[in-house]
C-alpha cells in the first residue's frame, strides 16, 4: 500500500484537490494523509477545516503556525513557523510521496520541510506565471524541489523544462478543478439567490479580489479603486473574502464596509467549491484578479474583468478582459463584460486548461511512480539554444 500525503493548507487548494483526493480514496493500493495548515486553521469564522472534516477526510496531521498579522514581516515569520510544523508532521508521519499545489507561502513551506527529509515531492499547477504576486517565486522554488511535476498547460510544461527539470518529470495533466466542473452537482440560480438573499430576477456580479503582494504599498489603493467602480453599478454583487496575503485584512475590512452600505450587495467569507462554482455558471460577470477568472471560468463561458497584475502572465481565454486597476479602466471593463455582445462571442469556448480528467491522469501516475533513486538524484537540463525542436540535455 503506497501512501501518499497531501498538503493543503487553504480553502483555495482544497477546492483543486477534490477530485484528486477522491480518486486516492478510491484507488485500492494508495493511502491517503492529509497534511492540514495555514488558513485551514485559523480562528472561526475565517478557518476553513470544517469543510475538510465536511467532504468526510481524515487529518493525519494538524500543522499549527505562531499566529501573526498580515504585514510583510509578519509572512516572513509565518514561513519560518510553516516550515518548523511540517518538518516535525513529516518526520513523525512520514508518506511515499508528498503533493504539494501552487505557489502559496505556506506550500513552499512544506515542500522545504520535506527536502532536508528526503521524501519524494509531486507539485501540482508548476510552470505557470503571475508576475504580480510573491507566489510567482513560491512557486517556481517548489519547481527545483519536486521530483515529479503535473502541468496544466503545454506553455506551462515548457517552462519547467526550461528551469532544467528532465523532460519524463513533467506531464501535462491538465487543471484538477476542471474535474469538478464535470463531476460536481451545482445549485441552481433560484437556489443560490435564495441562499444569498438576492433578487432572483436580476444575475449578480461576482468579485473575487486579492491583494497584490508585489505592489503591497498599493494594495488598499486599489481595492478601493475597485469598490468606487464598483460603487457605480445598480445590480447585485457578490464578494468573496481574499485570501490570506499580506494587507489582507484591511482588504477584507474595506470589501465588509462596502457591503453594509449596499442593499444588493453580500460579502461572504468562504462560499465553498460548489456554490462559488454554481454563482460562476450563473452570474452576469466576474471581476476581481483570482485565478478561477482564467482557470475556471472559460468552461462556464463566462465574461471575466482581470484587474491589476496579480495574475500578469497567466495564459487567458478570450473570455479575460484585462484592466489597469483605476477606477475609470475598471467600470469601461465591466460595461463590456456585461454586454450582450460580449457574451455571445463567448458561445462554444474552448478552455485552454484542460479537459477536465486531470484526476485519472495524476492518480494513475502516482500508482506507478517509481521510488527509486532516479527519482530523487536531480539531473539540470540545460536548454540547447539554437535547436528549434527545443532540445534539452543533460548537464
């Protein structure tokens, strides 16, 4: 029985994981353990584990962090903390393999833990890029620690060939939260708007921001850029909490002010997969800067407005309108986004993230993997400019 961990440590990465875990459970020579931190385990109301302990997993291990603020040194602190959790997790409840997603700090965290212990990492969504986040240095460290990579893009696989990972360590899989989009039982509109308490004749905007980490002197400038544009649409909007990143709080705070102030308008702090997803089949538009925007999204043929740079970089469907973060480029986006025309340019859209058997294709691969030493001796390929096939060799 091989026993593969998971690492998640937000509401974000438990949401891709899903049908992954799933198809663990399922598989009758794999173990699952679940390795939980981060926001999971944050004071109620903002903690998530509950949603963990809801989809019926068990926890092999809780990795507690020093609570801190949301300051830049307060996130330098919390990594310190993250990695000390884990390694003492993984010494003591030691997996086969080790999952790890994206690019959050504390994912990072994790998988720097698991190196000096030598156990095996495979890193989910590597290769991808979103210059206006710390998240894009996160994520391509975990690139030069893992062993094993799950690419949701060609361009992405490209690129972590192009850091000098061997070409048989990266397959393209495609991206895990496309599996529930064909797997998962959405609400319908009259559902959600009853839950939500919105009119059910009118379909909502859907505002999903976060801070961006790079510009973190910027960050509340433009999340009130955002809400004054915001400010000059009469319609229903829903806004979900950001995520754990550095300002998030005021972040946070100014969103839950404009929400008071406004009879149509909801903030929710963690609306869960399936009625975040279920408001992206039904709302009018989507704007905010979250990957969802141009990951999820192109599937329910949606009209996204992509705001800022946090996501700068990222391979967009023809659904993405991008906008600068001031507040008369942000109401022409949205006017756009909602317009007839727009939306029936969309009809029959192709998503570039996949097809949405991401799941079958890793687990597959997890069953087969071989735990041996060419697995963890790393050889650097270096690029051979010059070759149009793009050739890699070894160094």
């Amino acid at each position: 029985m091989r026993t593969i961990g998971v690492v998640t440590v937000g509401r974000s990465d438990f949401g891709i994981y899903r049908p992954i875990l799933a198809a663990i459970r399922a598989a009758g020579d794999l173990q699952l353990k679940l390795f939980v931190g981060g926001a999971h385990l944050a004071p109620a109301p903002h903690g998530t584990v509950d949603e963990i302990n809801a989809a019926g997993y068990a926890i092999a291990r809780r990795v507690e962090a020093p609570s801190c603020g949301d300051a830049p040194l307060d996130v330098a602190h919390a990594i310190a903390g993250n990695v000390a959790g884990f390694a003492v997790a993984l010494a003591s409840d030691r997996p086969d393999l080790l999952v790890v997603l994206g690019d959050r700090y504390e994912m990072f965290a994790a998988a720097a833990a698991a190196v000096p212990l030598g156990i095996p990492l495979v890193h989910i969504h590597g290769g991808e890029v979103t210059h206006g986040a710390i998240d894009e240095s996160f994520r391509h460290a975990i690139t030069k620690f893992a062993h094993f990579h799950f690419a949701a893009t060609d361009a992405a696989a490209r690129r972590l060939r192009q850091l000098g990972e061997e070409p048989w360590r990266v397959v393209v899989s495609g991206a895990p939260s496309l599996d529930n989009l064909r797997c998962m039982s959405l609400p319908s509109w009259s559902e959600l708007a009853a839950d939500l308490r919105l009119p059910p004749d009118e379909r909502p905007l859907l505002v999903t921001y976060h801070p961006e980490t790079v510009r973190d002197e910027t960050t509340l400038g433009c999340a009130d850029e955002l809400l004054a544009a915001l400010n000059c649409f009469d319609v229903p909007i829903v806004i979900t909490a950001p995520n754990a990143d550095m300002r998030c709080r005021q972040v946070r705070m100014r969103m839950q002010e404009f929400a008071a102030s406004r009879s149509q308008v909801r903030f929710c702090e963690n609306l869960g997969s399936r009625r975040y997803f279920g408001l992206m089949r039904h709302a009018a538009a989507m704007i905010g800067n979250s990957s969802s925007g141009l990951i999820e999204a192109p599937s329910f043929e949606l009209p996204v407005v992509n705001i800022g740079m946090r996501q700068g970089g990222r391979e967009a469907a023809a659904n993405v309108i991008h906008s600068g973060d001031g507040r008369a480029e942000i109401m022409a986006a949205i006017e756009l986004a909602m317009s007839g025309e727009f939306r029936r340019g969309l009809v029959g859209l192709k998503n570039p993230y996949g097809d949405g058997y991401a799941a079958d294709r890793i687990v597959s691969q997890l069953q087969v993997l071989s735990l041996s030493e060419r697995l963890m001796l790393k050889r650097f390929c270096d690029l051979q400019f010059g070759d149009a096939t793009g050739r890699l060799e070894a160094a």
